[in-house]
C-alpha cells in the first residue's frame, strides 16, 4: 500500500507502511498527520490508516511513594523551625548589609566563608 501524507499545505509520498512507520518513532510524521492511500474515502489522520504500527503511548507510571503523609506526622510531632524561633526574617548576617541578596550566590558564599575567617581569626580568640 502506497500512502501520501498532507502536511502544512504540501502533500508528500508515496511512502510505504514501512517507511510510515519508521518516520513516527523518529518523530519525523505524527500520528495527526493526514494520509490517503488508494481506496480510502477522504484524507485521515495517520492513527487510523490500517496497518501502520504507531508507538504505544506508555501510561505514566505511579508516582512515588507519598512524601507528603511523612511530613505531616513530622510535622505534627515536631515544631517547625519557625514556630521554634519565630520569624527568621533580619536576623542574618547579611539582613545587616542592604543589597547584598542581590549578589550572585557564588559572591554572597565567599562573602560568608571570609567573615567566617575573620571571626574565627580575631574574635575567638578573645573569647577563649
């Protein structure tokens, strides 16, 4: 069976089941695509011209286990961070410099690991 696809406002083919079939899995043709082949009544969708052996769609497979029933009885056992210590909103050490959350975070990381550094080189130990 010889088969001519339309697509766009061009027609081509004719292109064999086989050929038909090849160009679906690699995504070349849809299965939306209109086809006619010899004694067909009218163009048609590719999906409904016989013998074409379109891939199967594969069902979506079940999602995970839920999380969500996990974090729940966490959560009703445990108090939130928030509930803990209220709101967290300013009490950083970079709540303290204005603009500084629009750094990238690779500036705003080295930013932390120095005033770690100069914390840890000049007031510990004074402490200690």
């Amino acid at each position: 069976m010889q088969i001519h696809i339309h697509r766009d406002g061009q027609q081509y083919g004719p292109y064999s089941l086989q050929d038909i079939t090849k160009h679906v899995r690699d995504g070349t043709l849809t299965p939306e695509d209109l086809a006619f082949y010899e004694g067909a009544a009218d163009w048609m969708p590719l999906n409904q011209v016989p013998g074409i052996s379109l891939p199967t769609a594969h069902p979506a497979p079940p999602p995970p286990p839920s999380i969500h029933a996990k974090t729940a009885t966490t959560q009703s056992r445990h108090k939130t961070v928030k509930e803990a210590y209220g709101s967290m909103k300013g009490l950083g050490l970079f709540d303290l410099i204005p603009g500084i959350r629009d750094l990238p975070y690779p500036v705003r990381l080295i930013l932390a690991v120095i005033a770690v550094a100069l914390i840890v080189i000049f007031v510990l130990p004074r402490i200690f």
